[in-house]
C-alpha cells in the first residue's frame, strides 16, 4: 500500500478529528485536540482535490460524527466524500468513507476504515490497522518524532490485500500557507511510510506532508502529485 493518509483516493487515506469526549490537558506544548477537533458533532471541512498526475481538480467534504463502533470497539468517526469530475478520456469518480479512530491521553490512533463506492455499493470494503495507527501524539510541537508500526488487512471478494507497514513522523515547526480559504500560520508535519505488500520483495515508500491549523485542523496536504487544500469550514 503505497499512500497512508486516512480516505482512500486511491490507497489514500485522510484523518482529521477528535471529539468533545476527549479534550486533553495538556501542561506543556500544544494540544492534540487544537489541531485535531472533531467537535462539535456536524463540523464540516471542504477542501479543493487536486490529482497532478491526471490533471484534474475535485472536492472533498469531511464530517464529524461523533461516537462510533467497530468490531464491537467504540471508537470516532469521520466521515469523508470525495468527488472526482470526468473528462472525454476518463470518468469521474464519487467515495464515501467512514475513519474509525481510537483516543488515549496521549495519542490518536487510527483503528479502520471503511468505504463503498457511492455509485455501485457493492465495491465496498474496509481496511484494518493491528495495531491501530498513531496519527498523532505528545508533544506536539516542533523537533517532535516517532515511529509506528503495523499490519494492513483489507478483506476482498478478490483475494485479501495484506502488507506491513512502518511509519516516521516529524514535527517540522511552523510555516505559513496560503489556500482557498485564506492565509494560515500552520504547524508542518512531514510523514515517510515504507511498506511491504505480502507476496513481493520490494517496498514502497511514500512522503506526505500535512499542514494544520489550531482550531481548525487539516488546512493542506501533499503526497506526489495529489493536493488537499482548505476551501472552507464551519460548525453546525
């Protein structure tokens, strides 16, 4: 599995939240939840795709809902749908997904997730993190690292996807960022995923970089070609 960044646009995946059951205190350094909020339950983010190696641009729309199960686990949910437009050459391409995540003091992690493709529901399926993913954890600030390991399960009518999968992340500090929705003071986080797919010798490598905002959250992202980038947000 090539790209890890929590929704699927293709082996893609996005995270974004917490929720108002889980606000931290924190004595020192910045809070997760400043910039990892999943409250209130409604709270939507919409952000601009952009897929460089087909040269075309699409939206995202991600949701927070709130308490959630998986595999009799309780755990946060956000919600994310993307769209992708089609052209003379390709068609367009609509997914829904449902991120699963897990919260302790000290770190989010990521327990699964599941999507269905909006247009045909029976290409759904769902992938699996044993153990769960550290999307983020204290201190949260600048020179900050740490590294996470886990096995990939992705159960499919044609044969189930299965790989290792190793994580190193870093704090960079701060940077300013311009987007759709305006002008932010972000802090930069840089993510290295090796992974090795079972049944082949040579891993992939990716780097993804996130650009997040205290109180916001997510405002930017890259990975290659593709691009996330802020266009508006509101409470509801």
């Amino acid at each position: 599995m090539k790209r890890l960044w929590l929704i699927p646009f293709g082996g893609l995946v996005i995270v974004l939240a917490l929720s108002a059951a889980v606000w931290l205190a924190v004595p020192r350094g910045e809070a997760l939840v400043a910039y990892y909020p999943f409250e209130p339950v409604g709270r939507t983010w919409e952000y601009v795709v952009t897929d460089g190696a087909i040269g075309r641009k699409g939206s995202a729309v991600f949701v927070a809902r709130g308490a959630g199960t998986f595999a009799d686990k309780p755990t946060l949910v956000i919600a994310v749908e993307r769209e992708m437009p089609g052209d003379a050459d390709a068609g367009g391409s609509k997914v829904g997904v449902l991120n699963h995540f897990t919260v302790t003091d000290a770190a989010v992690h990521q327990l699964a997730l599941e999507w269905a493709n909006v247009r045909d529901p029976r290409q759904g399926g769902k992938v699996i993190y044993n153990p769960p993913v550290a999307i983020a954890k204290l201190p949260l600030r600048a020179g900050a690292t740490w590294e996470t390991s886990t096995q990939i399960h992705s159960p499919r009518d044609d044969g189930d996807f299965r790989a290792s999968s190793k994580r190193y992340v870093h704090v960079m500090g701060r940077e300013a960022v311009e987007v759709p929705a305006g002008r932010f003071d972000t802090l930069r986080v840089e993510i290295r995923t090796i992974s090795l797919r079972e049944g082949r010798t040579e891993p992939t490598e990716s780097v993804r970089t996130e650009w997040r905002v205290r109180g916001i959250g997510l405002v930017k992202l890259t990975e290659g070609p593709f691009e996330l980038a802020l266009k508006s947000h509101a409470e509801k």
